[in-house]
C-alpha cells in the first residue's frame, strides 16, 4: 500500500497569502496524484487530478506540480474560501489512499 | 452533474451488518464506476471500495473479508454492506462517482454509528 504523507499537518496563513502544501508518496505513483479540498461538514470536493489537471470549475488560483513521490498544491492568493483541510490521494496502486491532510487555518 | 444521496439507519448494532444505499440522479449509474469512501470522526479519508454496472467489484484489502458491494442498475442504486462492525466503523460515509480512480463527484456523506 502507497503511504502518503501531507506537510505540514497545520499551515496558518492570512488572506491573499500564498500557499505551499507537500505530499510524498512512500513509492512513485508516477503523475497519477489528486488532490481535493473538504470544508468542515461537506463532502471533499476534486481540485486537482492527475497531479497539474484542474478539475472542472476549479479556479487557476489552484495549482498542482511534481511527479513521482513528490508534490505540491499551490493556491496562489487564498481567498477567505479556501481555509478548508487538504488531502492528497494516489491511484497508481491498489488500493487507493488518502494522505493525512493539511488544514489550512486563518493566521 | 449527477446528484449522490446516501441512505441507510444511522444507528448500528456491534457485530451486525451496515448496510448503505447511495441514489444516482441526474445521470446513469451505467457509465462510471462508483465507489464508497469513509471518515471517521475528526480524521482523514479511507477508501472502501467500488462497483461497475456489470456488478465487478474492487474492495480494500482491509474490508474485503467483511465487505459486499452491490448494484442496481434498473434503480440508479448500489449499496455497501460491512458485515460484524465494531466501533471502529463508526464515521461518515461517502459514496462518489469515480473518475480513472478519483472521485469527482460526491454525496453528502450519512454519519453511521456503531453502538448497543
């Protein structure tokens, strides 16, 4: 089973600041890296696929980078609706698996 | 999009089965795979498993033992049944359309919890 591991586990940061989140996978899962955004009380919500592919409706301040065991998530500028927790998932092998999250919080 | 809604007791018995139905509308159960995810209380996201119109199946090595999945094509449904839960299946439970693996569409999640 691909392990994932998402830094920091708390990131606090102001609006309009840029975000950096981290995700290493314990072996490569080559681009096949998702990433998705929960609010407390919602279902996650698809932000990313395929490690740099915005899912539909997602705005461009949202980006995703890397390869192999290591990747990034960017939001660009935060907005106040994007405070929400994080999670990356890889679909290389089976079963899928979610990283532990990254709860970004208002600064 | 299609809209998921996940039904079943919210309320399980130690040792008996959970059972979980997720409605499809807005769009055919036929043309995707689905999948269930759970989460329990203040914690991440665990994959269960998913199903195909044809009834083919892909479980969690962690659920496979206890775990069926079913679907009903002629209802826009499937289902999940976790046989002899404990209070670790306690948490909410997702269904979600897949799309090659990922999950681009999702209900809003039934809290189930295991309790005498």
């Amino acid at each position: 089973e691909v392990v994932l591991t998402q830094s920091p586990a708390t990131l606090p940061l102001s609006p309009g600041e840029r975000a950096t989140l981290s995700c290493r996978a314990s072996q490569s899962v080559g681009r096949y890296l998702a990433w998705y955004q929960q609010k407390p009380g919602q279902a996650p919500r698809l932000l990313i696929h395929d490690a740099s592919n915005r899912a539909t409706g997602i705005p461009a301040r949202f980006s995703g980078s890397g390869s192999g065991t290591d990747f990034t998530l960017t939001i660009s500028s935060l907005e106040p609706e994007d405070f929400a927790v994080y999670y990356c998932q890889q679909r290389t092998n089976w079963p899928p698996t979610f990283g532990g999250g990254t709860k970004v919080e208002i600064k | 999009q299609p809209h998921l809604q996940e039904s079943g007791p919210g309320l399980v018995k130690p040792s008996e089965t959970l059972s979980l139905t997720c409605t499809v509308s807005g769009g055919s159960i036929s043309d995707f795979y689905w999948s269930w995810v759970r989460q329990p209380a203040g914690k991440g996201l665990e994959w269960i498993g998913r199903i195909y119109k044809t009834g083919r199946t892909e479980y969690d090595p962690s659920f496979q033992s206890r775990l069926t999945m079913s679907v009903d094509t002629s209802k826009n449904q499937f289902s999940l049944n976790l046989r002899s839960v404990t209070a670790a299946d306690t948490g909410l439970y997702f269904c979600a359309r897949n799309f090659y693996y990922f999950l681009d569409v999702w209900g809003k999640g039934t809290t189930v919890t295991v309790s005498s």
